[in-house]
C-alpha cells in the first residue's frame, strides 16, 4: 500500500514525464498536468498555512503575548486573521487549500499525524476546519461564497462569522500593535537542507522552487518589532511536524509533513478517478459523494 501511495506522490512531484508508467501498476497514476498542478499547489500551499500557524506560536513567544484558552487555537485565528487580511489573493487560495486539507485530513484520519505539533494538539480536525472557514467567510463573505456553498455552511453562520472575524481580528491587532514599528526590518534565516533521501528531497525542492519559507520571511519581515536571526528550516525530521522551538528561535517545517500532504491529494485523485470510471460511461453522474471540493474557487 505504502508503495503505491508513493508512486502516487511521485505524479505529484515530477514531471509528466513520470507519468507514463506500465498501465498495470495502477490505472490510477495517469494524473493530469492539471491535477500535478493542482496537488503540487495544495502541497505548497498547505506548507504556508502551516508556517503561518507556527509564525503565530513565534509571535505569541516573541512578543509575550497573553493567550485565553487554548493557544493552538488561538494561534490558528491569529495565522488565519494575518492570512486573510493578507489582501493578496493569493493567499486567499492559500487558506482555501489549507481548509480543504482539514477536510481530506478528516476522510482519511486513520493514517493522519497524530503526535505533532500541528495537528496533534487539536480536537477534530473537521471543527478546526470549520472554524477557519467561518474565518474566511467572516472576511470575506462574497470571495469565498461558492467555497462556503459547496460546504454547505449554514447562512446563519455566516453572518455570526462576520462578526466573529472582526471580532478576532480586532482583539489580535490591539494585542500586536504594541509590537509593531513603522519601518522595522527583521532578517529571517531561511534554509532549506538538504532532505537525505530522494523521495523527500523533491519535495524539499519543490517547496524551495515555490519559496514556501520565504514567504514567512517576507510576510514577518517588515513592520515587527522581532529580534532579527529567527530560523525558518525546512528539514528532514523523522515525523510529520512543523514546530516553533523558542529557545533555538527557530520554526521547523519538516518535509515528511509535504509529503503526507500529497499523499491525501494523489489519494482524493484516486477515489475522483474511480468514482468517475464507475458512473454509467462516466457521463452524468455527479460526482456529489466527496465533501472535499477542491475547485470551488471563484473565477
Ligand atoms: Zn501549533
């Protein structure tokens, strides 16, 4: 099974080159360049989140800032309120990508992480999931309102969310501009090392060839008053983590985390293709049976 999945990831990873495997390891490595593209993007762009979700356990160390209740939680509203006030678009997809990550990651729970930083500490990840999705249709009801509606997220809900993004925004901008500096430059150290084995070194670079890392040094880089040397290290670990260690100043993203990532993506490619070779000559069939609807992006 291991294997496959690898195979799987390989698509991912690689050129469409490697597509053209034998038909009878599995009929299912054929991915498109479209869906190379897209698994490639979900993998990248659910790094960020979570790089933003460590930036938030930087900044809370940093800057001392007091936390109510848990500070996971906490530190997911902080990242989603930076992300999404962010105004680049981009980003915008970012936390779309990582909110549908939560989603793939609830179907597929078994196999999950279970004891790391990032997802171990949290309840379901399907509340989580729910709870940046009113993050995000609180900021922004209309950019996110196909997304919101292939979830079938309560209208009612919406409307609190509104008020509930504010009010997390309000509360976490109070708190950091005691910490902000017109004009203040933070130097990052951004390094991605070398993975040690070829599997993860693609994703290593892929990560690199998309600055995943830097992204964090650019987006914390200006306006924060942060004692300059903060790490941001992409590594091979052993676990599937991402971590803030505040002794060593230093926000760990490791690769094995890319890799679990591409594994639900290639995965829910999998169950698309096969649920589409089961409909009748794949004609009508909608294929409504998937709660994850990883297009519902607005044009
Ligand atoms: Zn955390």
């Amino acid at each position: 099974m291991r294997f496959l999945k690898s195979v799987w990831v390989a698509g991912i990873l690689t050129c469409a080159a490697m597509l053209s495997m034998p038909s009878h390891k599995l009929e299912a490595q054929e991915l498109t360049d479209e869906q190379i593209e897209e698994g490639q993007r979900f993998v990248v762009n659910n790094a960020i989140f979570i790089l933003f979700h460590e930036a938030g356990h930087m900044l809370v160390s940093e800057f001392n800032l007091p936390v109510l209740g848990r500070e996971e939680d906490a530190v997911d509203a902080l990242s989603s309120v930076l992300l999404l006030g962010a105004e680049d678009e981009e980003l915008n997809t970012t936390i779309q990508d990582a909110a549908d990550g939560w989603f793939l990651l609830d179907e597929a729970n078994e196999d999950g992480p279970q004891d790391d930083d990032f997802m171990g500490t949290h309840g379901l990840d399907r509340q989580r999931a729910f709870a940046i999705v009113c993050m995000m249709t609180g900021a922004d009801a209309e950019f996110f309102k196909v997304f919101a509606d292939s979830l079938e997220f309560p209208e009612e809900r919406r409307e609190e969310c509104v008020f509930e993004y504010q009010k997390a925004r309000e509360s976490w901008m109070s708190l950091l501009a005691a910490n902000m500096k017109e004009g203040a430059k933070t130097k990052f150290k951004v390094s991605y090392q070398p993975a040690g084995n070829e599997d993860l070194q693609g994703f290593a670079d892929l990560l690199k060839s998309a600055g995943a890392l830097e992204t964090i040094a650019t987006a914390f880089g200006e306006g924060y008053n942060l004692k300059g040397g903060i790490k941001i290290t992409g590594k091979t670990c052993g676990v599937e983590n991402a971590f803030w260690d505040p002794e060593a100043r230093e926000i760990t993203y490791c690769y094995e985390m890319a890799a679990f990532h591409a594994e639900l993506i290639a995965n829910w490619f999998a169950n698309q293709g096969s649920e589409e070779a089961a409909g009748d000559d794949g004609a009508s069939d909608e294929t409504e049976a998937t709660t994850v609807k990883l297009k519902k992006k607005k044009e």
